[in-house]
C-alpha cells in the first residue's frame, strides 16, 4: 500500500511539473529583471556557472525543472571535502580544511533546513523546491525536464536518441558564512548509455562586487 501511495504521489508531481513546462519543448531562456537583489544574486551565481559548463552556446541542453534538495548541499558540506580553486582554470588547487564551520554549519541548517543533523546526513536529491523556469536563465534553448535522471521513462525518451543532450540538475542556492559565500548543489551527466554524471556543491564569494567561484565540494563517493 505504501508503495502504491509512493507512485501516486510521484506521478502528481511529474504531472504538476509537466504544466508548468512542457516536457519536449526547447524555451528561450531570458535574464530574471524584476525581482529582488537577493534573488538576483543567486540567480547570477547559478547563470555564472552554468556558462562555464556550456562550451557550445547554440547546444540544446537539459535542465531538471524539479529542484535539488537544500539538504542535499548541507549534507556535502558537511562531509568537509572542500577545495580550493585555483584562479586560472577553476581546477581543484588544494583541499581547504579552514573553509567548513561547524557553528555556520548550524546557522545555514536552522535557516535553510527543517531536518536535525543526523536526518540531513541521509538526505537525498528528493525534496527540493519546484520548479526552475525560463525566466532565471541566460542560456537560450533549454528543455525543462520534469523526469528524474535515471527512470525507465527518462531512459525511454532520451537513451540511444540522435542528440547527446547534457543533462543540469541545480539546487536552490544558500547563504553562507554570514552572506559572505553563496553554495549551490550541482550535478551533470551526459545522456548516453554510460550514464557519466556527477555531483559537487559549487561555492562562490562575492570579490570586488561580483560574485566568483572560490571553491568546490567533490566528495569521492558522489562522482
């Protein structure tokens, strides 16, 4: 019973996403204007490094409309694998032991998060905020996808398919460290048969008025 319930709610939720955005159809993405400077900050992190991501600007890509768990980006954060980035090439440059916080750690977790600390440590990508829309990205021809990585329905629409898409999953982004870092859970895969994908959180500190990334958060086990 439980897992029929399971599967109901599951499909209510791929059907609410699939309204919103529908599921084949490449949006024209256009820059967030009217909303407020918080937003605009984590909406500009988030377009930052996606643009870093997309190497071919005209390349149709995948984003997941269904949001990565906040918990998710705590529970990595917690795992204290934190590098920093070397300035050049935004390759890892040394693991930063300094950068995790326990007491921030526990700031960020009353803010952001309804879980104690020990729920946080078994979060999941589930349970995140819906949904990303057209409306927050920069990066033209983008299909929202409102199935989850993985299914025997995603595999069906896009597995062994002519076009290679690359495949984004973001979480929300957190504040940090006294608003001093914003942090974001990023994942990317290829849709091919290998199924390559990868999970990090993505840290960045506003320097000089802009926001650039500082660091990242590469854990062995979720690569």
């Amino acid at each position: 019973m439980k897992k029929i319930i399971y599967l109901i709610i599951s499909a209510i939720f791929i059907i609410s996403c699939a309204a919103r955005y529908e599921k084949s159809k490449v949006e024209t993405g256009a820059p967030i204007t009217e909303v407020n400077d918080t937003l605009k900050e984590k909406y500009a992190v988030i377009n930052d490094f996606l643009a870093t991501k997309i190497k071919d600007r005209s390349k149709v890509v995948l984003i997941h409309s269904k949001k990565i768990n906040t918990d998710m980006t705590l529970r990595i954060l917690k795992l204290n694998e934190i590098y920093a980035l070397d300035s050049i090439d935004n390759t890892k440059d040394y693991e930063d032991k300094t950068f995790y916080k326990e007491a921030e750690w526990e700031i960020a977790r009353k803010k952001y998060s309804k879980n104690s600390a020990s729920e946080i440590e078994k979060a999941t990508f589930q349970g995140g905020e819906c949904c990303w829309g057209t409306e927050i990205f920069n990066h033209k021809n983008i299909i929202f996808e409102p199935l989850e990585f993985g299914t025997p329905a995603y595999e069906k629409k896009y597995l062994f398919k002519p076009n290679d898409y690359e495949d984004f999953y973001f979480s929300e982004p957190l504040y940090y460290q006294n608003n001093e870092y914003l942090i974001f859970t990023f994942s990317h895969g290829i849709v091919s048969p290998t199924y390559n994908y990868g999970t990090n959180i993505v840290i960045y500190r506003k320097k000089n008025g802009k926001w650039v990334q500082t660091h990242i958060g590469m854990p062995n086990w979720f690569s």
